[in-house]
C-alpha cells in the first residue's frame, strides 16, 4: 500500500485517486499511475502526462 503523508494524516493512493496537471494547458486530470510506471523507466518527479485533449493535439501535430 502506498499513501501520501500531511502531518500526521495518511491518505491512501488508490487507482482511483491519483491526478496531475496537464503540463501545456494546466487541467487537473487523474491518471493511472500503475501504467505511468509500468515501464519501468519513470519517476514520479520528473514525468509529466498531457490530458486527453493536449495529448491527442500533440499526436496530430506529430503526424504532419
């Protein structure tokens, strides 16, 4: 079980509590964590994931 920590409150992180922030347009999205690191090659720190919306932008772009 992993969990967060404030003071002296533990809040457990569950699949279905787990969000980020786009890092383009800033939204609050949840991801699934289990799939982030699934890799086995990210880190909680330094990975960012783009939203649905930006994301699939971003994959249009790519393709021009």
């Amino acid at each position: 079980m992993f969990y967060i920590k404030i003071g002296k409150k533990k809040r457990n992180l569950r699949e279905d509590n787990i969000y980020t922030r786009c890092p383009i347009c800033g939204r609050e999205h949840a991801v699934d964590l289990q799939e982030i690191l699934k890799g086995g090659d990210a880190d909680l720190y330094g990975t960012s994931v783009y939203c649905p919306e930006c994301s699939e932008r971003q994959k249009a772009s790519d393709n021009l």
